[in-house]
C-alpha cells in the first residue's frame, strides 16, 4: 500500500496481453498474513473507495509490466518466504496473469495465497469480471472481499474495515487472527516509492502523512 509516489520522470510502461500491470512488489515481509510472504500490488480499480490508502494504484494506467513466471520468480527469491499476498488496485481485473503467477509459484515450492479484492465472493462467481476468475479463485487459500467502508474501519485486523469477510477457502491458514489481531506495519523506501505494507490504524497513517509532506 502506498502512502506517497515519488514520481520517476520518463517512465511509460505497456501492459501487453500476458503481463501483469504491477503497481509494487516487495519480498519477505511479516504483515498482510501469516509467516514471511511476499506481496504484489495490482495497478487499478474499480472501486473508487472513500478513504483508498493506495489513491494513486486506482486509475487504469500502464505501471509496470512484468511476466507472470518472472514475478514468481522474484516474489520467492527469498527462500524462506512461505505466502504470497495479492493486492492493489484490484487483483480480479488481472486474474489470468495473477493464476498463471501463482501457478509458477506454486511449481517453486508450496506457498499459501491471501488476496485482498473490493468484489463479494459470491458476484466473482456468478458474474466474473474477466477471464481467468474461477481460475485464480482455485488457487486462493483466503479471500478478504468486499469494498473498503471507511465509517466501517475499526483498527483491528489485517482487513481495511469491519464489512470485509475473511473467507478461509481452504484451512491451510485456520489458525491465523485475520479479524481482531492488532495492526501493524513496515515501512519501506523502493523503486522511487514509499511503501506501507500492512493495514494502519488512523492516527498512524495521519502522522505518516505529515511526516512525508514535510519533508
């Protein structure tokens, strides 16, 4: 999740058919699930939240384009990195490439997978965005649906606010407290951006701000 851009004059990047359109990608952190895992965040959304942490990954734009066995690749370049969260922007609006991703991933080494998406489970279903959903939802351990609800946002858990179900759809991670853990976050200066990763409390992401547009 990204507090603040610092912008990378020249860059324009094409997202050809096959690749994912990468906001960020970090390798072997503690937050956004259990263990050490890596995470991808997806550039764009279609969901416009009031309150996005991430303001800058919601419009449909070339980011980065990256080849999904590749991306695996680096997301497990740490050896003992054992999970592999998807995030954004909206990971259902790439889901061909984000399966084949974790595809890759999975023919490395056994991985669990947390996604994070603003559609219900049940509309994914039913009424696919794109191609590739039911293919990308086979491969998901938990499912954290639902728009972010910023009236909604009770600083608790790894979901943005309380109408976000947890749905746990497998049991390879019964044991993890997705809901009532308490918050927290690493802090992170890559490829020209600072990172959030993790789900802040309020007040912590307020100062974050202010510390960042002073300097």
């Amino acid at each position: 999740m990204i507090i603040k851009e610092i912008p990378l004059p020249g860059v324009d990047v094409s997202t050809p058919q096959g690749l994912i359109n990468v906001a960020a990608m970090t390798v072997g952190t503690t937050v956004l699930g259990p263990g050490k895992r890596s995470v991808l965040w997806v550039q764009g959304c279609p969901f416009h939240c009031a309150g996005c942490i991430a303001p800058d990954w919601i419009p449909f734009r070339p980011a980065n384009a990256v080849n999904p066995v590749e991306a695996a690749g680096y997301l497990l370049s740490d050896p003992e990195v054992t999970g592999i969260t998807l995030s954004g922007g909206e990971p259902m609006m790439q889901a061909l490439p984000l399966a084949r991703l974790l595809e890759a991933a999975q023919r490395i080494r056994p991985v669990n997978v947390v996604v994070y998406t603003g559609f219900r489970y049940e509309d994914l279903h039913k009424h696919p965005p794109v191609v590739g959903v039911h293919r990308l939802l086979e491969m998901v351990d938990v499912l954290i649906d639902g728009p972010f609800i910023q009236k909604l946002n009770d600083n608790k858990g790894v979901r943005g606010s309380s109408n976000q179900r947890i749905l746990r759809l497998t049991n390879k991670l019964d044991g993890f407290d997705f809901e009532d853990q308490p918050r927290s976050i690493e802090l992170r200066v890559q490829n020209g951006q600072i990172l959030i990763i993790g789900v802040p409390d309020n007040h912590l992401l307020q100062t974050l701000d202010q510390i960042v547009d002073r300097k």
